[in-house]
C-alpha cells in the first residue's frame, strides 16, 4: 500500500473535532442546550493554546472533564476553540480551550462519544528540506479552511477569545440539579473513534 501523503488520518481527526465546535454553536444559537442532551468534553489542560486558571492546571496536571449542563457563562465557540465560564468549587473559572485539546466528548443523553488520538500527534509534517529539530506547528481547524456556519442575528457577538469577563453575569437556566454521573457503561454508548474510518 502507498504512503498516506494526503495526511487522512490528520485530516478526519480534524473533521470530527469539527462536530464538537458545530454543537457547542447549536447550544448557542438556541440560547441553551435542547432537551435533555449535556456535553462531558475532556481536554489536555497543558496543551498549547489552553488558557486556564493555574489552580485547575495544578490540580489536574494532564487532563481534566468539564460538564455543559445547568451552569455556564458566555459560552463562545470560535473557529479553532471554545471559550466558557463554568464553576469550580462554587467558583467561577474562566476556560479557553482549542478543540486539538480535546481528546473526548460525551453526550451521555443519546449515548453518544467520540474519542480522539492525543493531540501531540496532530501535527504538521515536515518538509524533507528543513531541519527536523524545527518545532512543528499544531493543525487546527481554520488550516482546513472549513466552511463557516451562517450568524443568525441573534448570535452573541464574540469578544476577545484571550479576555474573560470582569463583570459576573447571571447564571444560564441555573439549576440546583448536580450534573448527572454517566452511569451508562462504555458498551451502551455509541463511541466514534479513528478506526472506523480506517481502511481494515
């Protein structure tokens, strides 16, 4: 078989990465999430791009599940990352996070994930004729120059992705529910890895 130098994989991985930023923008565009369905992403809180608090990059020094349920602040989804206030502790933290980050996303309501290779593997490659102790720049969505999803009018204005809000808004369909644990087993939950795309 011939060496892959279209990059599929590097490619897919993206495009998958896609349906967690076309989500997140349909909970935006409908002023909240619909029905039942909530969101566990997990992401890598040391990658680069991440701009999290220090207290949360100590405590979870590799990788870390935030929760989209009943609590969140300015949820924002960019082409390349999300951004969103969520509590930790009772205390509100601001997150930045670039989808190469993530590595899983869970939708326990209809049993649906999708788990995603690390992403110190989504990088370019480099040309032969360059040093090969040149850093390489992680992939990210935008290099795919996707088709961007219309702005309907009543789509928040985005901010600047790096500023958090020094003001405390008022919290989204705040609810005293705890987000629920995911109780179903891995075996009930439809998971969408790289291999399925894989020519076997």
């Amino acid at each position: 078989m011939s060496q892959d130098l279209m990059n599929y994989d590097q490619m897919t991985q993206l495009a998958l990465r896609g349906v967690v930023r076309d989500a997140i923008r349909r909970v935006i565009r409908e002023d909240g999430l619909p029905g039942a369905h909530h969101f566990y992403i997990t992401f890598q809180t040391r990658f680069p791009g991440v701009n999290i608090d220090e207290s949360l990059t100590k405590k979870y020094p590799e990788e870390v599940t935030i929760v989209l349920e009943h609590q969140y602040w300015d949820l924002k989804a960019h082409d390349d990352s999300f951004e969103v206030t969520l509590k930790f502790g009772g205390v509100p933290k601001y997150l930045y996070v670039p989808y190469t980050a993530i590595t899983r996303f869970h939708d326990p309501s209809v049993g649906f994930a999708m788990q995603f290779d690390p992403p110190e593997e989504m990088v370019e490659t480099v040309p032969s004729n360059e040093t090969q102790d040149k850093p390489r720049a992680p992939l990210t969505l935008a290099k795919l120059k996707l088709e961007p999803e219309a702005k309907p009018v009543s789509t928040p204005s985005i901010r600047n992705a790096k500023s958090a809000s020094k003001s405390t808004p008022p919290l989204k369909k705040a609810s005293k529910k705890k987000p629920s644990e995911d109780a179903k087993k891995d075996g009930e939950n439809k998971v969408i890895s790289l291999d399925a795309f894989r020519k076997k």
